[in-house]
C-alpha cells in the first residue's frame, strides 16, 4: 500500500532571500507532524492556515501586490448560497470538492480567496479551460464568492503518496535547492500544505498528484494563463512561473506525490 505523506508547489522566491533561517523556522513543525523519512505522516483534520513568508521577485524586491479580485469572499460569500451553485461542480470536482478524477483538482478546503481569483480569471479569459469557461460565464460575483466559500468550509479527504518519491518530494517542499535558487514550497504553502488566504497563496494539502503535475508543467512552460500579461496575471503567479523553471521533470512528479499525501 502506498504510504501516506505531503507535497506542494514551490511558490516562494530564491532560497537566499526567504533565508535559511526562515525555512529552518518554518520546517521544523513539518518534520514535527508529517513523520521522519521513515514514518509517513498521519491524518491531520485541522485547518488552521499557516503564516507565510512574503513574495519577492528573482531580484530580491518584493513582488508587486495587487488586491484580489474580491476583496474578501469569507465576508462576501455564504456557504449555505453556494451548497446549490456547487452542487453542478461535483460532476467533476466530485462530492462537496473531493475530486475523484486525478486530472480534476480537489476544491475542498481550497481557500475561498484562490477559488474566487480563479474563477473570475476563467470568466476573463485569462484562465483558458474548455470546461471551466462556460461554467465560469454564468456565474455573477456574488455566485462566486458563495461557491468559494462554499467549498473552502469543506473537509480534503487525502489520497496515499506513492511511496516510490514522497521522500524526495518532502526534501524539495522543505528545503527547496539553493544551488539552483528553488527555494522550499513550505515557505508560501505552508508546513502542512494548507496555504495562506491572506498572501493568495491556494492550499495543497490532499491534491490530487496528476493535476498538481500537470499545473506544475503548465507555470513551467507558460501556458497556465494567456494573454499579453500571462505571467502577470495574479500577484503572485510571476514566482511560479520562474519557480517552475527551475524543476526537473522527475522534481515535479515527486513534489506533487508529497502534496498529495498531505493531511
């Protein structure tokens, strides 16, 4: 049976300027509850977010800011509005956001900020999607904030890591590579994978490993968003496009079995 550990998406800047000391702060409770290399991490139903470290640019600036595309969908939106707007979205994202579908992301306890940013960009365009498009069009504002927060109030029920590279994956989501400037993943997503709302940072915890591949893949070789301005299209989508990069094939696919053993 595969066992169960984390991953994510490096979404930091280069290791330097997060510092080592910041990364060493912020993996240390990652060790502490996702297991040593020779016990897997086990179920964790909490859902606090954890604090990340700010974004900056390849130069070592801080990255620009940009609102997100609703000020605040926690505020906005209504959970109890969005079950019925939600309901059409289990076809794919399965039930109440649990994905059964690898090449379906998981939508449950995805922060309500990233699922609303994303759908708007899907609304614009900018985020082609044969499907999500037209799903996206019928939507008004406040449908999106109560679809978000809809889906972020539920539970991520997690899959096993493939034993094979969880243990590479969960090198790489903490400690990045310096030499190459791939910093941690830990360092935006968090030491449990679950994000942080406030930065825009989407959470990984339980993700299906196949799309984070394929996401992954698409920041590396820019297709993730269209447009004049793709690498510009959110606050904080010039990091991944330049992390992305930076990752081997084989770093990819280790890195995404990680986050999806993450609980």
């Amino acid at each position: 049976m595969a066992r169960r550990a984390p991953l994510a998406t490096a979404s930091a800047t280069l290791l330097s300027v997060v510092g080592a000391a910041a990364l060493a702060t912020l993996a240390a409770p990652a060790v502490s509850r996702a297991g040593t290399a020779d016990q897997p991490p086990a179920a964790d139903s909490t859902s606090s977010n954890q604090a990340a470290a700010g974004p900056a640019t390849a130069t070592g600036s801080p990255a620009a800011a940009s609102p997100p595309v609703t000020p605040d969908p926690y505020a906005d939106g209504s959970a109890q509005a969005g079950a019925a707007k939600a309901a059409v979205c289990f076809s794919c994202h399965g039930p109440n956001g649990n994905s059964q579908n690898p090449v379906w992301p998981r939508l449950a306890g995805q922060n309500a900020v990233y699922i609303a940013e994303q759908l708007h960009l899907f609304k614009a365009g900018v985020r082609q999607n044969p499907v999500m498009q037209p799903m996206a069009a019928g939507l008004t504002d406040q449908d999106i904030d109560n679809v978000a927060v809809f889906f972020a109030a539920q539970t991520p029920a997690g899959l096993e890591a493939d034993p094979s590279y969880w243990k590479a994956g969960q090198a790489l989501y903490l400690n990045g590579d310096a030499e190459r400037g791939v910093p941690g993943c830990v360092a935006c997503h968090g030491p449990l994978g679950r994000g942080n709302s406030a930065a825009g940072y989407p959470a990984l915890e339980a993700q299906q490993s196949v799309y984070v591949v394929s996401q992954l893949q698409n920041y590396a070789n820019g297709t993730r968003y269209s447009g004049p301005n793709a690498t510009t299209a959110t606050a904080n989508s010039v990091i991944m496009f330049d992390i992305a990069k930076r990752l081997t094939p084989e770093e990819i696919r280790d890195v995404a079995s990680y986050v999806q053993g993450l609980r």
